[in-house]
C-alpha cells in the first residue's frame, strides 16, 4: 500500500497509490534525475514541446553557473528558444514585480518553461507555470531549499510573504558536479532546511492531537527517511562531499514530493518556517538583505525546540521532539549556523518574532498551545536572555 517508501527517487515520478491514511496520492512529476552530467538529459526532456518555444529564465548568477550551458545545448539541438537573464546586483526577490517582468517577457508560443536556478528562480517559474497552464522544469543550481518538488510558491507580495497554490515542475534535473560548487552557505542552507523538518514534523503531529487535522504516516515517514541520511552524511558537507550533497538535494526533493502527497506544506514546515518568514519580511520591509532562508529555519528549528522543551517543563506535551541541543550539534557538525544572533537577527527583532511569528500564517503550532497557556510573553523573555545574554 505504501510502497512509494521503498522506491529509488528516480522510481516516483507517475506513481499513483492507495495509503494508509486512506487517501489517493500521486507524484504528478514526469521524471526526478538526480546524477551528474545531465544537460543532455534536460535537452531530451525539452524536446518533447519542441512544437512549440522553450522559455528559460535564470538570473545572473544561475545563467553563469549552468543556464548558459543549457542555452547552448538547446540552441545546437534546434530547439526553438527564447532567453530571459533577471539583471540584479541584489538576492532576486520572488515578488509581483518580478513575476511581472516574466509575464512580459514570455512568448506566446511558449510550450515549456526552462527555469535554471534555486529558491527565488523556482518559485517564480512555478507559479508562471501555474498561471499560464504551461509545464516547467527546473535545472537545479544549488542544494539550498525544499521548494524543487513542492506545490506551492512562497511569494513577496506587498511586502509580505504569502504561499501560493501552484503545481508540480514536469521535471527535476539536479547535477552533482553543479550542486557541489555552490556557495558553501547554499549547502548549509540546504541543510538547515532538512533539519528543520524535526520541529515541522511535531508541529503536524501536534496539530493532528490536538485539532484533529489530516496526518499522514507515509508522508512522515518518507521525511523521515530522507532526514536520516541527510544527517548521517552531516559531517561531509563542509568538504563538498559529492554523497552528501547528494543526500542534502534527494532530501530537499523528497520533502517536496511529501508536501505534494498531501497537498500542502506541513510535512516540511511549522513554526521554524514561519520565524524565519518574519525575520525575512523584517529585513525586505527596512530594504535591508537577510539570511538565506535554510540558514535562518536552521537557527529557527533551534528555538522552536527550545520552545517544547520549556513547555514541557509546564505542561506535557506528548509529541517527540529533538531536544535543542541535538539540533545545534548537527548544524555545528555541518559547519552550519546554530543561532539567531549568528545570523545577523537583533535581540529586538528576535523577541518581537517569538511574540509574532504565530501571525505570519493561521496554521496550528506549538505556539498556540503556548499563547492559550499565557506563557508567550515569559517563554520570549526566558529564551531572549539565553540566546543574547542577559538585557541592559
């Protein structure tokens, strides 16, 4: 019944299957390579909309990287093909006016869109994809978030960071020789992301106890495994160790598949996420740039199991969490940032976002039960002094 759990990641892609927790999934994706050299592989996988244009769109850095590489590639292969590069001397932000460009800039007669690149490129091709009815694949160009196989698109819009409905790529191509050479705190946030998953998870199965929500075992389970070998590979990252950067980007694809499986981001994200939402709107508000976003739902994933443990301390909560301490040693062990204060977050700004972060969206965490105890305000304060020292 779940089978999908004993499938290569190579084997989802099309899979239709009854699960244990009683509904119908499938993986809605034509096919997930993971491997080396694969620019002919993703010119094969354009060639079947050779009917019509191939769209690619990178930014300036992604272009460099590989997107200039593929260009070519469709271009010898004669492929009909029509180039956007975003010119920016600052991190793309994924927002109205960047997918406005996009909506410029593509041809009617486009029949797959080609995105090369990470967070920011991906989201933004997934929700185009998704707005136009045209299918997308995106060419991986670091191991730096779990966006490549979800359905959502997190998007800036007024300022404010909002997850958008959108679709599943038709294909993912993630090259090692690519990944591996990414900016070494592209791979910590990659990383930083997985890890994340430990208070995501207690998060979903806290929300299942305590609201009754949907929870679905197979899902879990599937996070669970790409997490372990993720972390069992934690002490290669530093080195770029090809096998663990492979674990980090099939962990980072397998928790997307699990976000698609049911629809919607739980698997992956609970409170660590949204912490790390509200530093991120923070810093776009003031005009300011931020940590990667894996970066700062590592630190985050931190404080948020700092969070059960002092509840816990008041009242049970019966829900298995990594203790903080575990958590700070495997980013550590990864050579990946284990604290707010490590990331540029103000002793101001990180109280604020214990107090506010619930807000960022209406979904059930461990805050909730916090807040309804009227602890938020003393757990805020208690957790201030022990990541910035005590006050003036």
């Amino acid at each position: 019944m779940d089978d999908i759990l004993n499938l290569s990641i190579a084997e989802m892609p099309g899979r239709t299957f009854e699960c244990s927790c009683g509904r119908t999934h499938s993986v809605d994706i034509n096919r997930i390579i993971v491997g080396y050299d694969l620019s002919s592989e993703v010119f094969k996988a354009a060639a079947d909309f050779k009917n019509g244009s191939v769209f690619l769109m990178a930014d300036d850095n992604t272009y460099r990287v590989y997107g200039s590489t593929i260009e070519k590639l469709l271009l010898n292969g004669g492929l009909k093909l029509k180039t956007f590069v975003f010119k920016t001397d600052h991190p793309l932000v994924p927002d109205e006016r960047a997918l406005g460009r996009l909506l410029v800039e593509i041809g009617k007669d486009t029949s797959v869109i080609v995105a090369v690149g990470s967070g920011s490129i991906n989201d933004l091709a997934r929700i185009l994809s998704c707005k136009l009815s045209i299918p997308y694949m995106i060419v991986c160009t670091a191991p730096s978030m779990d966006g490549y196989a979800s359905v959502v698109s997190p998007l800036i819009i007024d300022g404010f960071k909002t997850t958008y409905e959108a679709v599943y790529p038709y294909a993912i191509f993630a090259d090692i020789n690519v990944l591996k050479e990414a900016p070494i705190e592209m791979l910590h946030a990659g990383f930083g992301d997985i890890i994340g998953k430990l208070t995501a998870l207690a998060d979903w199965e806290l929300a299942a106890q305590t609201n009754g929500e949907y929870y679905c075992q197979t899902s879990v389970k599937l996070v669970r495994n790409a997490l372990g070998k993720c972390i069992d590979n934690a002490h290669e990252i530093e080195s770029r160790d090809p096998r663990a950067v492979e674990s980090i980007v099939e962990a980072l694809i397998l928790s997307g598949v699990a976000m698609g499986l049911v629809g919607n981001s739980r698997p992956a994200s609970g409170a660590e996420h949204h912490m790390a939402h509200y530093w991120e709107m923070d810093a776009l508000a003031k005009g300011e740039e931020h940590p990667l976003h894996g970066n700062s739902v590592g630190a985050a994933a931190v404080v948020v199991s700092s969070l059960y443990e002092l509840m816990n301390e008041r009242q049970a909560i019966n829900v298995e969490v990594s203790r903080p301490e575990e958590i700070r040693n495997l980013l550590r062990m990864a050579g990946a940032n284990d604290n707010p204060a490590g990331l540029g977050i103000s002793r101001e700004l990180f109280k604020r976002s214990v107090l506010h972060a619930m807000e960022v969206r209406p979904r059930y965490t461990i805050y909730h039960p916090i807040a309804k105890a009227g602890l938020l305000e003393q757990f805020a304060d208690i957790l201030t002094e022990r990541f910035y020292g005590a006050g003036d």
